[in-house]
C-alpha cells in the first residue's frame, strides 16, 4: 500500500493498491478464490481477511486480482447498459470495514482503465449512493460493502443507471461472466496490464474530489428521504409541515448507534434534527465497530442501554435503531412505561407495513367503496420467510401480499412486476431480516421506518380526516380509542399474534454438508409426507389445521405443488411447507433455505398466536426431518 495523500476525509483514509506483477498473478489460482465467494443478486462477497472477523484490513495479492476482475466484468457491462445521454462514469462508494481502502483503490484504477470516470465519495451508505445515482446522469453504481456480515468480509454491490440494484437476471448474466473471466489468463494479463499504465497523478485527483462528490451525495439522499417521506407533490410540503408540528408540539427523541457504520457520516442528524427531533448518537465514528455488524439480538443491546440512560434526564427520547455496516439495513429499540424493549425483525417490518398502509389511506391514495372495497389494487412484495402476520395485516386493509425468494434484488424486482400490473406497491421488502423499503426508494433504510413510526403516532387528526393512528385502529379494534399520547408499545400491542423464529437465533442455523438442495427437498417432502398424520395431530389441536401445501421459491416466482417438477430452481431456492386451516387460512408454515451470503443452512418455523412451544416443537420436528433427508439422497 502507499499514501497518497496525506489527508483524511470523511474517517476514510485514502490510499492506492500495489497490484503484483502479471507473471506472478497468472500463477494464481483464481477460480478457486472466486469458489469461496458468494455470487447474488444481493452482491458479490467473501472473507478477505484471515478470518471473518480479521480487521486489519489487508488484502492477500491473489483476492486484489479477483477483485480487479470483478471490477472489470462489471465495467464492461457498464459500458453495454448505460443509456447514450449517460455519460461513461459510475459512481463509487465503500461502507466503512477497513479493507475498503485496498479495494476502493482497485475499483478506481480498473475503471479508469476502461475509460470510466469514477465518480468517488468515499463512505456512504447504500441508500445514499443509490439516491445521488438515480439524480444523475450515470452508468450504474459501485458501492464496496459486505452489507451486514462480519468485517473481514467485503464485496461489490452493483446497481444500475437507475440507482436500484442490478435485476436477478443482470446479477446472474454478471456473474457467468465473472466465472469465464477469472479461467482466462488473457483476461487477467489485459486488466493488470492496463490498471499498470493510470499515472498515480491521476489516481490522485479521484481522490482529491471526494468531499466534493461527498457532499453532494448527502444532499441528494436528504432530499431524497423527504420525498419518500412526505411525497413530491403540492401536497408534500404541508404534509411535511404538519408532521413538524406535531413533534414540536409533543416532543420527540431518537437515540442512533452507529456502530460505526456508513451512516455515521451520512444526514441522519441533520434530517431528523431539522425535522424538530431530539437526536442523540453513540459509536459514530466511521469504521470502528464497537460490536458486531449485523443489527439482531445482541447488537442492539447498546442502543437500549444508551435509550434507558438518556430517557432518564429526558424522556421525548422514546426510539432508537441500529444500522448494519452500509446502512441499508436497521432494527429498532423503544422505550415504554416498563423500561427499553428491542423489537424482533419480523414485528418492525409489520410496524412499517402498518404505517405506510395508514399512511396511503390518510394521504387520499387508498380509497375505499361504500362496501369498505379498496378502489385501488394494493399489494406489499416481501420474501418467502416473511411471517404470515403481514397477510393479517393487508387484509384489514384490503391489500394483497407477493412473495418472492429471499434477496433484496428479487423483492424490489417483484414489486416492479406488480407495479406494472397497475398495483400500488408502497411498501416492500425482507420481514426476517428487518427494516423496508417505502416506494420510490429502492432500498431498505432505517430512516423510512422511523420516519413512518413518527408519522403513525404523532400525525394528528384533523376535520373529516382521521390521523393514521386511527385509521390502524379502525381496522384492527374499531370498538377502542386510539390513545391520546401514544407509544409505540400501543401499537406493537395491537399487532396480530404470530411466533417466528428469528433469522439469527442459533437454532435457525442448520450446519449440514454440501447438498444438492433440489435433492434434499424431494426427500424431505417424501420423509413430510410420512409424517404429516403426526403433524397434523400436533397442529390441529392449537390451529385447526386439516392440510398443508409446499412452495418453492426462485426469484420472483413462487412455485406451488409437490414432486421434482416443481423443484428445478438450482442452488439456494427457498422452500415452505404452508399450513393451512379448515377453512383454507394460512396459519403457519416452516422453511428453510441454503444461505446466499453465508456458508449455513437457514431454517424457521412460523405459527399463529402466542405460542412459543409450539414454534419450537414445530421448529424441532422441522430440523429432524431435514436431518433424515439430507443422508445419503441429498449429500453431493
């Protein structure tokens, strides 16, 4: 590594890489680097360190030319997509783990080679990076990130001119190419021979246009959050206004830990500060992560600590959220009369799914029939693993739920479908994993779902216009008054009733070999179907259930029936058996799915009511059957 400036700017230090020589990069064995990386919709990813918790940030010379590789192919595929009004130049970016140096610096030197200019900001979040690309006139977008796994992994995110991620079929057009590139020493020997003649003085003034480039990211990400928010109509300023009153009038406070994530040098002060929200931070320096990244369980330990001590001196401090290390992702914490609660992923999803739905209705863009008929089609898009309390959700408000694999990419991706159907899609996303997406944005942030939470409790009623609160409370418990202060833990309470296994509780991670997952699921479904009888028995007691139905899930498709003709959907498709009652209600399911992004197998189990022992009984009896089916059918 060498300096090339002495500054620093935005906690990012800026340096190059010293590529190895040609001849000696041809020895590597490329292929077999790229085997331990994951390939998705999602991003590309692999542990660069020693370990996945290596921070040091070093980078072996064998992952440095893997990634100029990668840079390549999608340089290239930059240069084939990007509209002729679009100039060749792609915006560049890095969340905050310390190997974003290293590659950062490949990233910039490969597409100045390919004649790309990269547009560089240093740390920025996701939603950020993907907001300034949408405003501008660009091929696509590079944002360095492992998204939430551990900081010795890191990756290449890839969107497209449009600011969203790359579509299901362009990631995996992409990463053919990537596998053809890497088995090609032409290939190898053209890039490293070409990012070789970039004048270091050239490399220098990428880096010099940082705070620039820095600075105008934020602000397109901050307007962009308002427009989100609060919409770009006529109407959007006095909706804006009013929501500002009402926190002025009540008092709101919002604690934020970092983790020194991307969004530590990002609006989120700004925003919610000129919003007329308290707003205090903790672990906000960029880059140093003071636990682990991904915002589940423990990790928002901290956050709630940090609320209960502030709320203390005062109390409007009433919520809090954690990012992961882009910022995309983000899980909530919240305060009430018996102390600081952290919330599962699954209940903040339903939380934002009952904000934005409340808030369609109160902003007159969901409206009903004299029958209580919705005269708009709605819909919410959300992965497979999603739990079942969303249909309860949407059917109060006469919506419809889509469900599509798992990954972020093929939920934004089912979501365009059904726009294109004449559906009004407001919001999406990933309920196991936390957070949503509030259309036009087109990424999951946690500032969208603080801001629906603020805005479904603090929006006031008006004449002849019922707030959001009480539009919720009209559906859910008509016969009860919404609370004339209320908390969020009003509204949690109100939520219908579902136990989930949560995505990072140790018993929703299967160890198991290689498999063949199309294997593993025609034995599995024969070993069900063998003991449905006991199955059923153990359900229909609690949940009346009289039959089940298995689906397969493989981008947006959602494939329904039994036998491999219905299990063709290559690696890592997720599958669900779907209980249903005697009046055909979807009242559980269990699933399970090979990891995308990380190298487990990932199993949950999903039930109506309050029933933890029968969630873990049901878990249970799902993890046995996947034991008996893996040997010997199954295992490569």
């Amino acid at each position: 590594m060498r300096n090339l400036l002495n500054t620093t700017t935005h906690h990012d230090d800026q340096n190059d890489f010293l590529f190895p020589a040609v001849e000696t990069a041809l020895n590597f064995n490329l292929g077999t680097a790229l085997d331990d990386a994951v390939l998705s919709a999602s991003g590309w990813r692999k542990i660069f360190g020693t370990t996945e918790d290596d921070d040091t940030g070093r980078v072996s010379d064998v992952d440095a030319t893997l990634v100029a590789i990668m840079a390549d192919v999608c340089a290239e595929w930059f240069l084939e997509d990007r509209p002729q009004s679009a100039e060749p130049a792609v915006v560049l970016g890095t969340d905050s783990r310390p190997t974003r140096h290293s590659l950062a610096a490949i990233c910039i030197r490969v597409l100045l080679a390919r004649g790309i200019r990269p547009i560089y900001g240093g740390i920025v979040a996701t939603p950020e990076i993907m907001a300034y690309t949408s405003r501008g006139s660009y091929a696509g977008f590079l944002l360095v990130t492992a998204s939430h796994n551990p900081v010795g992994h890191n990756g290449l995110k890839i969107g497209a001119h449009d600011g969203a991620v790359v579509s299901p079929a362009i990631a995996s057009l992409l990463a053919k190419r990537l596998e053809t590139a890497v088995n090609d020493p032409s290939t190898v020997a053209r890039v490293l021979r070409a990012v070789s003649s970039i004048s270091d003085s050239t490399v220098a003034s990428i880096y010099a246009d940082v705070p620039r480039i820095k600075s105008e990211t934020v602000h397109a990400y901050k307007s962009s959050i308002g427009v989100v928010t609060f919409g770009d109509d006529l109407l959007g300023p006095e909706r804006r206004n009013a929501v500002r009153t009402a926190i002025t009038d009540r008092g709101f406070g919002v604690v934020v830990d970092f983790n020194g994530s991307a969004r530590a040098v990002s609006c989120d002060r700004e925003f919610f500060e000129e919003l007329g929200v308290r707003f205090h931070a903790i672990n906000d320096v960029a880059g140093a992560f003071a636990h682990r990244i991904v915002p589940e369980g423990e990790s928002l330990d901290p956050c709630r600590a940090e609320l209960a001590a502030i709320r203390e001196s005062d109390p409007v401090f009433s919520l809090g959220y954690v990012p992961d290390a882009d910022g995309d992702r983000g899980n909530l914490v919240f305060a009430d009369s018996t102390g600081v609660h952290a919330l599962h992923a699954q209940q903040v999803f339903a939380l934002a799914c009952i904000a934005e739905l409340s808030w369609l209705v109160w902003s007159d863009r969901l409206t009903y029939d004299s029958d209580g008929r919705a005269e708009q089609k709605v819909a919410i898009a959300v992965n497979g693993p999603t739990s079942l309390r969303i249909e309860r959700i949407a059917e109060l408000f006469d919506a419809r739920v889509y469900r599509a694999e798992v990954g972020e990419a093929n939920v934004v991706e089912l979501a365009r479908k059904l726009r294109n159907k004449g559906y009004l899609v407001r919001v999406l996303g990933e309920g196991s994993n936390g957070g949503n997406i509030v259309h036009p944005a087109q990424t999951r942030d946690p500032i969208h779902t603080v801001l629906g939470i603020i805005k479904l409790l603090l929006t006031p009623d008006a004449p002849e216009r019922p707030s959001p609160l009480r539009i919720w409370y009209s559906k859910v418990c008509p016969s009860t008054e919404p609370p004339v202060a209320p908390e969020l833990a009003d509204v949690v309470r109100t939520l219908p009733k579902f136990t989930t296994t949560g995505a990072y509780e140790a018993r929703a991670v299967l160890p198991v070999p290689s498999l063949d997952d199309g294997a593993l699921r025609a034995q599995y479904e024969k070993t069900f179907a063998e003991v449905w009888p006991e199955i059923k028995a153990q359900l229909g007691a609690k949940l009346n259930v009289r039959t089940w139905e298995a689906i397969n899930y493989n981008g947006t498709d959602e494939i329904h029936g039994i036998g491999r003709t219905h299990l063709s959907c290559g690696a890592r498709c997720g599958y669900k058996i779907l209980f249903k009652d005697d009046t055909g209600r979807h009242v559980g399911f269990v699933w399970m799915r090979g990891s995308g992004t990380e190298p487990v197998f990932r199993v949950m189990a999903d039930i109506e009511g309050d029933n933890p022992e029968l969630e873990r009984q049901l878990l249970d009896r799902h993890i046995s059957l996947i034991k008996r089916s893996i040997d010997p059918p199954a295992v490569r």
